[in-house]
C-alpha cells in the first residue's frame, strides 16, 4: 500500500511517498481502509521534531491523526464492530496514522461515522471536534448561560467550539481575523473580535470559561476577563498557573483523548443538523506536503 511517512524531522519536504505493507492487526484492533483523513496543526509538530516531549516519534512514521473509512478485518477481541462497518476515530499521534490506504487502529479508539456525511467531512471531525468537546465540557465545565470566549475560533477546533458551546446554551464570543469575523458569526458566535484590531480584554468581562488555542500572551491576557472561579482551559502549554491562582482562575492543559462516547455524541450532532464539520480543501494524498504547507499558513495567519 502507499503511505507518506518521515525518516527524520524536518520541513513538510521530509515526507515521503512509500510503498509498504499493508499493517497486520492484533486482536483488540481493527484493519481500516482509509477513504479520507484530514491535516491538524500537530502534524507540523511532530514532523518538526518540536512534540517529542508529548509524542515521541520512532522512524519510519505514517502520519495523519484523523481517519474515516470502511473496517475490512477485525481481531478476534473486537465485539461492537463488523467489517464493512464505515468508522473515524483519531489514531494516538505516537502510532502510524492515516496517510495511507489502510490502517490499523485499537476498537476502543472508533466510533461508527456520522450518517448524514461523507468520508471527506467525517475525516475533519475527530481530532478537532474531540479536542473541542472535550476541552469545553470535561474540563472547561461549560454550563447553560455561561459566558466563554474562544480563541482562534474560525480554525479547526475554534469552529467546532464555538457550534458546540451555541448548542449548550452558551453566550459566545470567539476571535479570529477580520476577515473571518462573518464566519465566526455564522457558526453562531454572538460576538465575534477582530485580534489584529482591538484588544479582546478591552472588549469583554465576567467570563466564565476562556478556551485558548493559542497560548504565550494570548494566554496571560486571558486571565483580565475570567471572573474569579472561572477556567482557562488551554491546548498549549499551561504558563501562567500562579498568576491564575492569585486571581482565583483554573488555568488547566490538556491532550485530547479518542473516546467513543465523545464521537458518538459528536455524530448525533452533526446527524441532526446541529454541528457542521468545515472542509476548506481536498487533495490527493501525495499532495500531502502541499497540504501541510496550506495548514501552517492557516494557522500563521490565524496567530
């Protein structure tokens, strides 16, 4: 089978297009044919060697940590999925991932897809929604008529966090750039900021939850607009934990998890309309280079 894998850290120009064998599984995993995966911004960290303290990476690596695809071989331990099942799940970013025709991945790490979409849109949804539902609810707390701010939240998980705090029932205000401001609004934000234009803590107050994908300043500042026994809860690197305590604030990291429940509750959503996956662009997987170099800009511009 054909797989872009890394032999050393590097740029995206270190991925390369093998010719491998297809994997064998053992019996609590099951055998994927992958139909689509999707491009995150912890790729360019792990190819970049910059995630071994979290990730650490054994070459050669298959990467890509999101897969929606068809089962074609269970293990013997395998008791709630039958091939010809259509699955998506996050592969745990230190395995080899889904850039490739097939993979392995343990049961316990898929769910069945979302009926209502197709591979590509469910490929968009795992990692970021997870990462996002998670965030929000398990350690965020959010609640019915709280107040949260979401960062960058016209990218991958901003987009989903914002759908799933609207959902909730929460007032939500999310920044972005100006020109993605509208989108923000669309996917039901009650306010939206421009970061490059104004000073989000000049604008809000008395916020509940604080869901930080950027980290560093974006992140100290934060603290100014959470009311005291508020959270930030924050993909990056937690920095500023005693200045949180001192004002009484959560200040929380964490990795999300591939758990079934959560993409199962995420592919109720997105089956009764409630939650839409955003896929800005589809390409071959030996444009995968191409495809992370899209990625990193996005996520530059963003930041």
């Amino acid at each position: 089978m054909k797989a872009i894998r890394i032999h050393e850290f590097g740029s995206p120009d270190v991925l390369e297009l093998d010719d491998i064998d297809i994997p064998q599984h053992a019996a609590d995993e099951v055998l994927i044919k992958v139909y689509a995966s999707a491009v995150n911004p912890v790729d360019q960290k792990i190819v970049a060697g910059e995630a071994q303290e979290k990730f650490p990476t054994k070459f050669p690596l298959t990467i890509g940590w999101d897969v929606s695809g068809v089962i074609e071989q269970t293990g013997d331990q395998v008791r709630y999925f039958s091939i010809g099942d259509e699955v998506y799940g996050r592969p745990f970013p230190t395995t080899n991932g889904a850039f490739a025709e097939y993979l392995v991945i343990k049961a316990d790490q898929i769910a069945l897809k979302p009926r209502s979409i197709d591979h590509i849109n469910a490929a968009a949804v795992p990692l970021a929604g997870l990462t996002a539902w998670q965030g929000l609810f398990k350690f965020g707390k959010l609640e019915k008529g709280q107040r949260v701010l979401i960062h960058a939240a016209s990218g991958g998980v901003g987009s989903f966090a914002v759908q799933f705090a609207k959902w909730k029932g929460a007032y939500v205000i999310g920044t972005g750039s100006g020109e993605n401001l509208g989108f923000i609004k669309q996917l039901g934000a009650d306010e939206a900021i421009n970061y490059k234009e104004e000073k989000f803590e000049e604008k809000v107050s008395d916020i509940d939850l604080v869901f930080d994908l950027i980290g560093k300043d974006t992140q100290q500042r934060s603290l100014q607009v959470i009311k005291p026994g508020g959270r930030l809860i924050t993909t990056i690197m937690p920095q500023f934990k005693e200045e949180a305590k001192e004002k009484h604030i959560q200040l929380e990291g964490f990795t999300a998890q591939s758990y079934p429940k959560d993409l199962e509750q995420i592919a109720r959503l997105i089956d009764q309309g409630i939650v839409s996956p955003v896929v800005s662009t589809v390409l071959n997987l030996e444009d995968a280079g191409e495809a992370e170099m899209l990625s990193a800009k996005a996520v530059r511009e963003e930041r």
